[in-house]
C-alpha cells in the first residue's frame, strides 16, 4: 500500500510539471509566446523531452535501487546465518573427517586401525600428457623418464592461474581418489593465504549420484553443481546449508569441485552425459577449480571439451621408501607398542629389502594400491618372499571383485569368482600358446574364452568380459579390441593356479626346460610339494634344469630334509671334478644361475642382480682364471688381513682386482649359456640410489666408466661417505713423502743411491732418479715444497687410481714436460727446461719398472718417486704438469697403502643383465 501511495504522489507530481508548468510560463509570457509561435512551441517540446528523459532515469534508478538492496539483503543473510550457524566451520571439518581415512577396501588382510591418510601420503604428483597416450596407461607398467619441470602436484597447479578443467587420468589403484581426497582435507584446513586462495572443497563420488544427476526426469538434467554438492550432506547430521550457501561461493568462484570415479560408472551413454552435465557446470560457474577423475578405459569415448589431461606418475623407488616407512611408523603409533620408532624402522627396511629382492613384486610396487596391499600382508602375514602365489591371489581378488564390493557396487563384485576361474583358464591357455596379447575377434579368444564364458558365465560376450575385467585394472586394452594381462606376474600366477586346481603337474614336468614356463613352475612349487619336478629336473641333467630344482626347492613350503641333502650333496660332487669335465661345467652354469637369479629392479627398468658376487662364484671363477686370484687368500676364511669377513660382510668376496670384473663378466656369460647375459652396471646405474642398499658396508662397485671418459677400463665407483678404494687424501702423500725423505737423504752421487738393490738395471734406474731431484745441489725438503704446489689440501685424486692409470700418467709425463718446454721457450731449451725433461724421462723408466715388479715389493723405489713427481711439480711451474705430477704421487702413495693393507680391499661386482 506504502509502495502503491508512493507511485500515485510520484505520477501526480510528474503530471504538475507536465502541464502545470507550461500553463505558468505560458500565462505569464503571452505577449512573447504570441510574437514567437514557433519558438514557444520548439521550448515547449524540448522542456516535454528533458521532462521525459528525466522520468524514465528516475525509475530505472528506482528498479536497480530496489534489486540491489535485494541482494545485500540477501547476502546479509546468508553471511548472519552463516556466521550464527557456523555452517561453512562444520563443513570444513566434515570434510577433514570424512576424507582422512586410510585402509584398502576390500583388502581382508588388514589391522583393526588403519594409518590416517595424512600420515602415510606420498604425492605421486601428475604429468600432462595428450589423450591418446594417455589411454595407454596401465596396472604395473614402466614409464618414461619425465623431466622434472613436468612433475608437478594437483595443489601447484589448482594454485597458479589458469580456469580450464583438469581430467586425471590412471589406471586401478594409482592413488586417484586418494590424491582428491588429500586435495579435499588439504584445502578443507587451509587458511587464508596471501598467494593461495582459500578455497572451499566440493567432493563428489559421481557413481553415488548418477540418477540424480542424469536421471530419466527433466529435475535429473536440470540439477544444478550446487544441487549435487547437497546431496550427500543430508545424512551428515550437518544440517541444511543456509539458503543460497552453495550458489553464492560458485557463482563468486570460491570452490573447487573435485568429481572422482567417472570410469565407475559402467553405462558409456550414462559416462557421455555425466562428461555433458560436468561441461555444463563448468561453463556456469567458470571461475572455479575443475577436476574430474577416471581411468584410461573409455574416456576417449567421451573426453571433457577444453579440458587439460594429467596422468598420474608412478612411485620412485625413493617414494616406494618413503612410503613404506610412513605406513608403519603410522601402525606402529597406533598398535602402542614401546619403542615405535626403532620397530617400524626394522619392518619398513625389511620389506624394501624383501621387494627388492623380488624384481616382479618391486614392479608392482609402484602403484600405491598395491603397494599398500604388499605392506598390509607383510605387517600381519609376514608372508613375503615366501609364499609369493598367495599375495598374487590376494591382488588378484582385490582387483576383481573384494574391492568393487566393499565399494557397493554389486553387480561387479557379485560374479567376481567365477571370473577369476574363467581368467585362470585364460592365462594358462596363453600360456600354452605362448602369447601375451589377445586380440577379441581372433581365433585364440574363440578358441579358449568363448567355451569357458558358455560354462561359467553363460550369455557373456568375450568382448563384454575382457571390457569389464580391463575396468578392474587386471587386464589391459593395449590397443584396440587386443588385451594382455596389466602385468606378466598375474599370467603366470593365473596359468599356475589353474594347473593346480586342476591336477595337471604333470604338464609342467614336460616343461621344466622351457624358459617361459618358468616362473610358473616356481609359483606351482610354492602351494605344491615339488618333489616330481624336482626329480624330473634331475633326470634332464642339464645346467637350467638343475638350477630349476634347486630354486624349486627354496621356493617350496614345504622342504624334505633328505631332497635337500640329496641337491647339496650333487652340487658338491659335481664342483669337485675336473675343471674341464662337463658334469663341473653343468654345476658352475646351475650355481652361477642360482647366485645371479635374485634381481632388483631399478628407477629405468634395468634389472641388477641382489647379491655381490660370493665366494662360491669367484672360486669358481678364479680356477679358471688363477692369474686373478688372490694371493694369500684362505677360501675358509676369507682374506688373511680380514679373517672377519664373513661373519661382516656374509658371502660377499671383497678385493676384486683390478682387470678381474671384464673377465668375470666374459666368465659368467660363457657358463651361463646364453640362457642369460650379464653385464657391468653403467657409472649412472651405480649412482642410482637403488643400488645402495645392495652394497655391504663400506665397499665400492666396479662400474663401466662415465661417458665423457676417454679411458673404458672398468672403474670403481664408492658410495657418498664411503672412502674410495682407489684414492688417498693429499695429507697422506705429504705423510709418506717425509717418511719418503729421511730415506734417501743420505744419497751420495759419486756412489749413487744407498739402497742396493739385486737388479743392477732397476739400482741405475733408482740413482739416475735420485741423481736428478738433487741435480742443482739443493736436497728436497717437502715441507718447503708442498705449500708451494698447494698439494697440502684436503684433496683426492679425481680419478680412481689403479696401476694401468698410474702407467697411464708417467707415460705422458714426459711429452707434457716437452710441450711445456716448446709453449714457453720456442726452439730454445734453457738448462731447467732440459733438467725437468730429464726428470720426467727418470720417472717415467723407474716407475714402469716399478708397477710391473708391484708397488709393494718395491717400497724405497715408490718413496724416491713420490719425492721426484713433487720435486719436479715445484720446479716446473706449469699447471698441466703439475697436475699430472700429483696424481702420480696420489696414485704411488694408494698403491702402497693398498699393498700395505692400510685400505682395506672391499671392492665387489653386481652384475647387470643385459
């Protein structure tokens, strides 16, 4: 009524001005308006318009006076109600409550309390990559090295500007709804930053909500991001949001929507509309964060318009550490137990060690899912690396159906076991055709899937079970209509499996030489008493064969004492009989496979052995090749200066000499057969981290040399904090150059040098060196010429020294000496030029002479070397020189401590293979 009264005054008043006004004015200046008509009449128009104009401006006026104290009212309201009820607080904790739980659904080997999710979580951090690669994507399989600057979190980029949305992309249990719901609890808690905006978390599991989102109704299709953002909050006891809450923080672009899990949802024209109504929101409230999650498998059937496409990175092996060390400081913090830390430290490097040890289990590691399931039985099982085929049937369940049906989608979970018989079938008619690949339309499937689908699952297209089984992460669309299983193991687990269930071992004793079948057999042994094969083995007598038994056996639950003697005893015998015998040479091959079948994968897929070298396999070698075996050196007790090797360093042989490993390479090659190839691992694949924990303590690895290295010799590569075995510290040479000194200083050149020695050659070759370092009449004093040629700093010798490198460096003495001379002098050659020449002459003949007798047995001739290379450092004054001069005292004074055992030998070799 106020409102209505209000416009009647407002339109009486505009009519006043109107045409009151006019009447006044006109009334008043008649006489004027009647000699000028037309201007009277032009004024009267323009003063009607202006009044008009006026009218209209005072009503919009009105209109947006009144729609804007609306919406402060409104927002007023939401902000006191929001602020009174402390809605958006609750909300921010329900999140952080209901996103923080740890655990592996429908894993049944697992603690009463699992870690939280902050506690344990490792950023696989994300990679953009273009859609078609990214469909390639898979269970277990090895990835390309990404550059850093490629490696970045889900929180860097919501953080950094950019609007458009973000697809991630991964296979079955590379943490894609874990990384949504650390994202969640990670901005849930956040406060206001200066760089990074607070945003509100909006976490929706699209398969809970597909008919409302596209149901058969227009009310399904015309939901709203802010409707489905309350659907699952009307059971959390929060309350209803105040009016508007949602749609005022999207419209305003405060949030960021996280959709997880489009791949579950099995219908690809209910997929297609999911990807529409997402595209729709997106482009209604576009200054949010959008982030949508799936698996490779039929997103390129519907991909998101405009979207940007991450793939989700695989575990490092120093994430594979980190997570495993988290996840049982975590158990071991919630079992209360004493001393939690020292007890999850020892559990978490057992099983690093254990997986490493296992290069198939190290593969699967990488992915957080399975990752998590092999650190859940190891806690409460402790069933690793003993009883491999029961993890591979855990996994296998996992992936096929106990996880579906822990998450509540039944009709995956409720065929989950015949499925797994009909696979089992599968994999080990793969098996026999020796194929990894199947292509759907092609003989093979018929042949062995089609009749198992019509006994087991009747009805059941083979297209519809390889789509459905590749859902489960199991299998693999390599390329289109083709699968294979996501990884080699759960083939060969599956194919062993089925064999066992069946009673058909007797198939696999036709086998037992045929490579591809061997992982099979082992994982048979490990439910099986594999005492058949065994004996089988036996009967082929070949060098494979045997070293199958013998794995079989160690691989087998259960081990009758008298077979295992039996396999001792024959091992024994046969490494007894003549060298050249064929029975020896079948025994080295099976002990050398044996030793060597234990391989770790490392960070770029290669494979290295777990175990140094032992004692067994370089006596073995050493027979052959006695001119690289040890001298002094006791098989029963290791070296005579380290009677405690074994007992430090286990089985390890210590102290491979120089020229050894190229041999032992070329060695085990040979016996192996061509069964498999080793090889040195690369200076790169020595500095991978993995390879550490490989090492006993304190030793280095004789590696391939770096690729700028023009010299290929093998060279020892040592950990950081591990002294090098090859290199002294400069003190060292200054120490030994005034024990060195006192020596010599007695030296008479009309008698020549005081140490008599048996050889008159190699005495002449000692005064003629002596002869020249006091050649001007000024006996040496080392500590007047360290400081002088800066040799008294904490310095090592860059490259590994060894006695081919110190030839190496008095070889080339002389010719840089001579070089010096002509850069410096032209074709004049002063008297000091000629006396460092001949110096370097001296040094290069005495030292030669002096490696080939061995640095040890000549200990005056190293001391007078070591003082002539410094001497002649300080007279020469050239940096080339020089330089080369202190690596020959650096080289000498090793030798020496080396020979002397002052550096303990604990050189070992870790073969590569090939």
């Amino acid at each position: 009524m106020a409102g209505d009264k209000g416009l009647s005054i407002g339109r009486a008043g505009l009519l006043g001005l109107g045409v009151g006004a006019p009447l006044v004015v006109g009334t008043q200046l008649w006489p004027k308006v009647e000699s000028h008509p037309l201007l009277a009449v032009g004024l009267l128009f323009a003063y009607e318009a202006v009044l008009a104009v006026l009218a209209f401006v005072s009503a919009v006026s009105k209109e947006l006076e009144n729609r804007l104290a609306k919406r402060v009212a409104d927002g007023t309201e939401r902000l006191l109600l929001g602020r009174l009820t402390r809605y958006e607080r609750r909300y921010r904790r329900y999140l952080v409550v209901r996103h923080s739980a740890g655990g592996v659904k429908g894993l049944t080997i697992q603690g009463a309390r699992n870690p939280r999710l902050e506690d344990v979580f490792v950023d696989v951090s994300l990679r953009s990559s273009p859609l078609h690669q990214a469909q390639n994507v898979s269970l277990a399989d090895a990835e390309q090295e990404v550059p850093d600057g490629e490696r970045r979190s889900l929180q860097d980029i919501l953080d950094h500007p950019g609007l458009r949305p973000l697809v991630v992309i991964g296979a079955p249990g590379t943490g894609k709804t874990t990384l949504l719901e650390h994202t969640t609890v990670v901005y849930a808690r956040r406060r206001e930053r200066r760089r990074a905006k607070r945003w509100l978390p909006v976490f929706v599991t699209l398969r809970d909500h597909v008919q409302q989102i596209v149901g058969g109704g227009v009310a399904g299709v015309g939901l709203t991001m802010a409707d489905v953002a309350r659907l699952p909050l009307s059971a959390a006891a929060l309350g209803d949001a105040p009016a508007g809450w949602f749609e005022d923080h999207l419209e305003n672009g405060r949030c960021v929507v996280l959709l997880d899990g489009l791949d579950e949802v099995a219908d690809p024209h209910t997929r297609q509309r999911l990807v529409r109504w997402a595209e729709t929101q997106a482009a209604r409230y576009p200054d949010n964060r959008w982030v949508l999650t799936t698996r490779p498998q039929g997103y390129d059937a519907a991909p998101m318009d405009g979207a940007e496409v991450l793939v989700v990175r695989r575990f490092t092996p120093d994430q594979i550490r980190r997570f495993v060390h988290g996840w049982y400081g975590a158990v071991e913090r919630l079992s209360g137990s004493r001393d939690t830390g020292a007890a999850a430290y020892a559990s978490a490097a057992d099983l690093i060690d254990r997986l490493r040890a296992q290069p198939s289990l190290y593969d699967l590691s990488s992915n957080p899912l399975l990752l998590t399931m092999l650190c859940n039985v190891h806690r409460y099982l402790g069933a690793l690396p003993g009883t491999r085929a029961e993890l591979y049937g855990q996994i296998c369940q996992v992936l096929l159906w106990r996880r579906h049906q822990a998450k509540g989608l039944w009709e995956d979970a409720d065929a989950g076991p015949t499925r797994e018989t009909v696979l089992r079938e599968l994999a080990y008619g793969m098996m026999v055709h020796r194929t990894r690949s199947l292509p759907v339309g092609g003989p093979l499937a018929t042949d062995l899937l089609v009749p198992a689908l019509a006994r087991e699952l009747p009805g059941v297209s083979a297209d519809v079970f390889l789509t459905s089984v590749a859902r489960t992460g199991l299998l693999v669309e390599r390329e289109p209509g083709q699968f294979s299983f996501a990884h080699q193991t759960f083939q060969e687990y599956l194919a062993a499996s089925h064999i066992h269930r069946n009673g058909m071992s007797h198939l696999l004793k036709q086998r037992i030489s045929d490579a591809w079948w061997r992982e099979s057999i082992l994982l048979w042994s490990a439910a099986n008493p594999p005492v058949q094969i065994i004996e089988a083995c036996l009967e082929l007598d070949t060098a494979d064969a045997l070293g199958l038994a013998l794995d079989c056996y160690d691989e087998a639950q259960e081990k009758p004492h008298e077979l295992g003697q039996r396999l001792e005893q024959l091992r024994l015998e046969a490494l007894q009989s003549p060298a050249d015998s064929p029975r020896r040479r079948m025994m080295t091959g099976a002990t050398v496979a044996r030793h060597l079948r234990q391989v770790v994968w490392l960070a770029d897929g290669v494979l290295v052995s777990a175990l140094p070298v032992n004692h067994d396999v370089y006596r073995l070698f050493s027979d052959a090749h006695p001119e690289f075996r040890p001298e002094g050196y006791e098989w029963e007790r290791g070296p005579t200066r380290s009677q405690d090797a074994n007992t430090i360093y286990g089985t390890t042989f210590l102290g491979i000499p120089p020229g050894a490993p190229e041999a032992l390479v070329r060695w085990v090659n040979d016996v192996l057969d061509g069964s498999a190839v080793f090889r040195l691992p690369t200076w790169d694949e020595a500095c991978d981290p993995a390879m550490r924990p490989l090492l006993p303590p304190a030793c280095s690895l004789w590696s391939q040399p770096p690729r700028d290295w023009s010299n290929r010799e093998p060279v020892c590569w040592a950990p950081e904090g591990v002294s090098h075995p090859w290199s002294v510290s400069l003190e060292r040479v200054y120490e030994r150059a005034v024990n060195g000194t006192i020596a010599i200083e007695d030296f008479d050149r009309s008698t020549g040098f005081p140490y008599q020695h048996t050889d008159p050659r190699f005495h002449d070759l000692l005064t003629d060196t002596a002869r020249e370092v006091y050649r001007h009449g000024v006996p040496f004093d080392p500590v007047i010429t360290f400081p002088s040629i800066n040799i008294s700093s904490s310095q090592a010798l860059i490259r590994p020294s060894s006695p081919e490198l110190l030839i190496e460096l008095l070889t080339s003495l002389p010719n840089l000496v001579a070089e010096q001379a002509r850069r410096l002098f032209g074709g004049h050659e002063p008297s000091s030029a000629r006396g460092d020449r001949r110096l370097a002459n001296s040094i290069a003949a005495l030292g030669a002479e002096m490696v080939a007798r061995g640095v040890g047995a000549e200990p005056e001739a190293a001391d007078l070397l070591r003082v002539a290379a410094i001497a002649l450092a300080d007279r020469s004054g050239g940096i080339e020189v020089e330089a080369t001069c202190r690596d020959i005292a650096l080289g000498i004074t090793t030798l020496q401590d080396r020979a002397d055992g002052i550096i303990p030998a604990r050189e070992v070799v870790l073969l590569v293979r090939a």
